[in-house]
C-alpha cells in the first residue's frame, strides 16, 4: 500500500510540473514564496528548516536577483549559524554580505555585517581577530555619517577590549565595566553564558541569568533556565539545580506547543531532552535526600566527637591561638601585597585610549595630536602587543635619543614617511635622514631597512 501511494504521489508531482506555467513572473512568485516560507521558520526558531530554505532560494535566483537582496539573505544565515554557535560558518556568510552591501553602496549594513564578524570571533575567544574587525565597522559607520550606529558600536567595542583587559583583574574590574552594558534580555543572556565559562565568577553569572530569566521572550527565558541548571550542577548546589531543573522542564513544555509546528525531529529532540531533565531531576532529588541524610549523620558523628574531644580541646587551646595569630598575620600581609599591586595595576582607561590614539595616527595625523610622555609610552605597549615587542632592539642600542625612539615606534606600526612628517611637522626628507641617522647608531646593514629588520 506504501508503495502505491508513493507511485501515486510521484504522478501527481509530474503532473503539476508538467502543467506548471513557463516564465519569469512565474519563477519570481515561487522565490517570493520560498523566502517567506524560509523567514517564518527563522521567526519559529525552526532554524535547520530556515537555512536550507535560504540556500535553496540563493540557488535558484542567482544571477537573476538583485544584489542587495542576495546580501540581506547571507547576512540572515549568518545570524542564523551565529546563535547556533557554527561561528566559522556565520564568518563566510558575513564575508560574503559585507562585499555584496560594499558592491552596492549600503555602508551601514556593510558596518554592521564587520561588526558581526567581530562577535563571532569574540565567541571563538579569538582575541587577536577582535579589534580589526571591530575597528573596520568603526570606519565604516564613521565615514556613511551613521552617528547613533558609530556610538553604539565604539560602546560594543570598549566592551570588548575591557573584556579582554579583565582576563587578568578582578571582579570588581569586572564590574564596572558590566555596568555600562544596556540592560537588554539578550544581552543578559549573552554576559551571563560568557562569564560562567570564567573561573570565579559564577555568582555574578547567576546574577545575570537570572535577569534575562525575567524576560517576557520565551526562548530567552527558556535558554537561561538551561544555563543556570548547568551552572548549579557544575558548582555542585543540589537544591538550586533541582529547581532550575523543574522550572526548564516546564519552560520547554511551553516552548515546545508554541513550537508546535517544527519539524519532526526537532519535536522528538526536545520531547528526548525533556523526559532526560526528568530522570535527571528524580535523580537530583534523590541525590539531595541521600546528601541530607549523610549530612544528619555527620553532625551526629561530630557532636560525639566533640563531645569526646572537650578534653583535648582545652588542651591545645593556647597552641592553636597562637597558630590562629601567624595565620592571620599572613593574611594581613597576602591582603597588603594584593593592594600594592592593584595601585601598580595600569589604569585601563589610558589603555582604551591609547588605542583610541594609534587608531587617530592612522586616519587623522596631524601635529600635536601625542601632548605628554605618558601618552608616548602607552602608545609603545599597545603597538608592542598589537605588532610586536622591539624593545629589545631598541634597549641594545643606548646612543638612541628620545625621538628616534618614537621614530622606531611609528615606522613599526607600519606609518609612512609622510604620516611622520605630519606628526613631527617636518617634510618627508627630513624623516628619510633621521631613519639613516637611527641605522647608522644601531648598526644596521646599508641592504636591509628600518623597517624591516624592526619587523624581523
């Protein structure tokens, strides 16, 4: 019977090809239909459908759509592979929209398509792919005039170096640095999935998903409950995991009927995931009954050991006050020695703007634009981890004055003569003089450049 019907079903699919209308009215309505159809599973998170209606829609309009079109269709799988953590993926489909916006004149999605390069890198903790692409979308939406996206995405970007500058400081950096994020659901979420892969900052990761558990968007709500029941389970807290575990349980069911029309296999995943939170949560509860019981035990055990042991306690009260004073006076000085770096510690801000410099030395030189030594040096360390530590070569060689260090640091930031030129407010054969000058003091052979052996 099975195979009658498929018979039956392939005739009729011949049949409505065959008598399917030839012409290009005709393949333009189809593809308006396939994108739609393609954009109302993106709206009903059935993303797997949603992809494949896309390429299947770029396959058959290419080279008969407009550009623009074909931009806004790989900027939408790129949003797609993105929050489905397929980063490499998103990247190409970015690449691809970003030339096509370039192609057609439309700077700001181009701006905003770099932007998401960006993201996805920084998702990838690939910290040295950050900061070109951040700062390409910078120039971007500075050049198409676009002020409030130029001012959201400079914000995006300070986010993001102080994230990489906080890997090594303190909650309290961290802090304040969060405080300036807009209290957006999603951006709850997203801050709250980075930072409970950070040591130590679990409680604060909690903080945030609970926010974004507070959002009206199910799939928000949904996706926060799941991070905190994978926080409470990996910090070992029984009592919260078999919460959280109860309220996913119940968020899934409710996602899962406004989903009700999701593909087969998505229906049977998410039903597979939520009978295994069940037998999860049974077993969690059971694990906190043992738990507790143990811990009754325990405290039974220790009243009898205490009780035993108020001898020897008594005993060795005055060897153990003693050893309680040498404790505490490490730790005075541990604390002590924790102040003292933390006033060492650079201020991050003179950081940012170094950064904020190097980048107007780029696109805007003029004269004057560096004003105190204290910029100068701040200058040398962003230009030392962004191309490369020379100040080995440059401490070599002591006869170097005080400019032609700034000389060695400008060229190896990759800057022309002329651009030092403007800097210096001198013409461009007197930069040609100062670099013989630099390579005659240290030593450098007639064949190879300044700039090359800095770079070597």
């Amino acid at each position: 019977m099975n195979r009658i019907q498929s018979i039956l079903l392939i005739l009729l699919l011949g049949g409505g090809c065959a008598c399917r209308p030839i012409g290009g009215e005709s393949d333009k309505e189809d593809w308006h239909v396939l994108l739609q159809k393609a954009d109302s599973c993106s709206r009903h998170k059935q993303e797997e459908q949603a992809i494949l209606h896309y390429f299947e829609w770029l396959e058959q309009s290419e080279g008969k759509v407009s550009s623009l079109t074909r931009a806004d269709v790989y900027d939408k799988i790129g949003t797609l592979y993105l929050y489905r953590y397929l980063f490499l993926d998103a990247i190409d489909m970015f690449r691809r929209s970003a030339d096509l916006y370039l192609e057609v004149g439309e700077r700001k999605e181009e701006a905003l398509a770099w932007r998401n390069i960006g993201r996805a890198n920084l998702m990838r903790h690939r910290s040295d792919s950050i900061i070109p692409f951040y700062q390409w979308a910078i120039g971007i939406a500075e050049e198409a005039g676009e002020k409030q996206l130029l001012k959201e995405i400079q914000q995006e970007f300070q986010f993001v170096c102080s994230k990489v500058v906080l890997l090594y400081g303190t909650p309290r950096l961290w802090l304040h640095y969060l405080d300036r994020i807009d209290q957006t659901d999603a951006s709850c979420l997203l801050l709250g999935s980075i930072m409970v892969e950070q040591p130590n900052n679990y409680e604060e990761a909690e903080k945030w998903l609970l926010m974004a558990a507070d959002s009206e968007d199910l799939y928000i709500r949904t996706n926060a409950y799941r991070k905190l029941y994978d926080w409470s389970k990996r910090v070992g807290d029984d009592g919260k995991t078999a919460r959280y575990s109860e309220r996913y349980i119940q968020l899934a069911d409710s996602l899962e009927q406004a989903n009700s029309t999701s593909l087969a296999f998505r229906d049977l995943g998410q039903s597979y995931e939520r009978k295994r939170m069940e037998v999860e949560n049974e077993r969690l509860k059971n694990q906190h009954l043992r738990t507790t019981l143990y811990l009754l035990l325990l405290v039974v055990g220790l009243c009898l050991v205490v009780w035993i042991g108020v001898f020897l306690y008594h005993r060795e009260k005055q060897k153990r006050k003693r050893e309680f004073a040498r404790l505490m006076q490490q730790i005075r000085e541990k604390e002590q020695m924790i102040e003292d770096l933390q006033v060492s510690l650079p201020a991050p801000s003179l950081k940012y703007k170094a950064f904020d410099l190097l980048y107007q030395l780029k696109s805007e030189p003029r004269y004057g634009l560096i004003e105190t030594e204290d910029e100068w040096f701040q200058l040398y360390a962003v230009i030392n981890r962004l191309y490369g530590d020379i100040v080995g070569k440059l401490e070599a060689c002591p006869q170097l004055t005080g400019q032609d260090v700034r000389v060695c640091y400008l060229l190896h930031a990759r800057m022309s003569n002329a651009t030092l030129g403007v800097l210096f407010n001198v013409d461009s054969r007197s930069v040609v003089k100062s670099k013989q000058r630099i390579k005659k003091k240290m030593g450098i052979a007639s064949d190879l450049s300044l700039e090359e052996y800095l770079m070597k």
